[in-house]
C-alpha cells in the first residue's frame, strides 16, 4: 500500500512537470500521513507543508510543528485570521457554517499560490471515508491537484499512520476540520468513523450490512447529496 502511493505521488508530479508538493499541516492524521508519503515521494526538499491558523486550536498548530520537524521538511506559516475577520466585515450575516468553510476556502487559495511560486502540485488529504460521505468542503479541502490517501478508508489511514512512524497522539486524537471552536469530524457527521467505515465496505462490496437501518439509510443520504462534490459542475450542452 505505502509503495504504490508513494509512486504514484511520485508519477503525478514527474507528468505534471511539477518540482514538488504543497500541502497543508493541520496537526491531524491525514494531514501527517500525506506529509510522510510526499517525502517519500519526492525528497523532504521538494515538499511544503504550510501552516494555516485562523482562529484555529493552539495544540493544532503544536502538533503540525512536531509532524514537520519529525519530517525535516520546508515549511511556511501563513496566519489567515486577520484575512478571514476582514472578509467577514464586508459579507452580510448568514448561517455559522457559510462563514465556517470560509477557513478552508482561504487555505486553498493560500495553497495554490505557493503551488504557483514553486510550480508545485497542491496535495490533498482527503481519505476515501470524508470523500464518499461529502465530508469536506467543495473549493476548499477538496480543492487540490491530487488525492493520494482517497483510496483508504479511515481505518486504513490509521493502520498507515502506525506503519510511517507518525506519533501516537496524533494518530489517536479526535479529527478536526477545525471549523470552529470543540467541532469534531465525528460530532458533526453524527456517525463515528468505525461506523462509517464498516457501511461504506459494505456497501462498495454488497455485502449486508451489520449497523442499523436508520444508520445505512443516513450514510446513502450522504453519498447522494453529496455527488455534485465528486464531479465537475454540470455543463448545459447546446
């Protein structure tokens, strides 16, 4: 598993006539995971991993730091609470979590213009769990060139995160997209990723389910409304 990723990393940038990857360290497990993988990939010299606070968690950033040192790569901190409160003076009032996937809009755009300083590709950490379920947000995380880790399921991310060395207080601590103050992937989503895991398995191999209906049915909602995520826009064709 960890081999082919990290030639296939290494394919896409070397056909893309890219001279590395940039990415984004949010002090979580996908994050860590891709990080090791693109060095792997493509030297700890032709990778950026950027830090992108806004309004973020203290121990988010600690724990990015500790992942970036542990990798010895390049790294560049780019604080975006001051752009993030600016934006917000000047759009109207609208539901918490319109202004909440400001955040990763802002770091996608952070990313790709150090993508276009370096002519690097922008590394997404998406894992295939938070990609079916339409876990993350259109523009912003799933704005990227590339999806190593969209293949594995959580449970997957975690077994590789052993096998990469990366520390154990992150790869047990509780994912974030850190959209606001004590939010939780899990929390949000109301499913844990052992569930979501499992459905999804099943599913994708037809196998019957174990978790209870309510549970299933809430999962292929997901899936559904979250196609337009996974696909380009809709071109009305003439």
């Amino acid at each position: 598993m960890k081999d082919k990723i990290i030639a296939w990393i290494r394919k896409q940038v070397r056909d893309a006539g890219a001279k590395g990857i940039v990415l984004g360290l949010s002090g979580g497990i996908d994050s860590a995971v891709v990080c090791a993988l693109s060095k792997e990939a493509v030297g700890r010299k032709n990778v950026l991993g950027l830090f992108m606070p806004c309004h973020s968690h203290t121990q988010d950033l600690q724990d990015a730091k500790t992942v970036a040192g542990k990798l010895k790569i390049k790294t560049q901190l780019v604080d975006l609470c001051g752009v993030y409160d600016s934006f917000l003076k000047v759009l109207p009032k609208a539901p918490n979590l319109a202004a909440a996937n400001l955040r990763p809009r802002l770091r996608m755009a952070a990313l790709y213009y150090f993508a276009n300083k370096f002519n690097y590709l922008v590394c997404g950490t998406g894992n295939k769990s938070e990609l079916m379920a339409g876990y993350f947000t259109k523009y912003g995380d799933g704005g990227v060139d590339i999806l190593p880790i969209a293949g594995l399921l959580k449970k997957d991310v975690r077994r590789l995160a052993k096998e990469l060395g990366i520390p154990a207080a992150i790869i047990t601590k509780a994912p974030t997209a850190g959209l606001w103050p004590g939010q939780t992937d899990e929390g949000e989503m109301g499913i844990t990723y052992n569930e979501l895991d499992d459905i999804l398995y099943r599913l994708e191999h037809k196998q019957k389910q174990s978790a209870g209906k309510e549970k299933v049915a809430k999962v292929r909602r997901m899936i559904d409304r979250s196609k337009h995520k996974r696909n380009m826009p809709e071109i009305c064709n003439i």
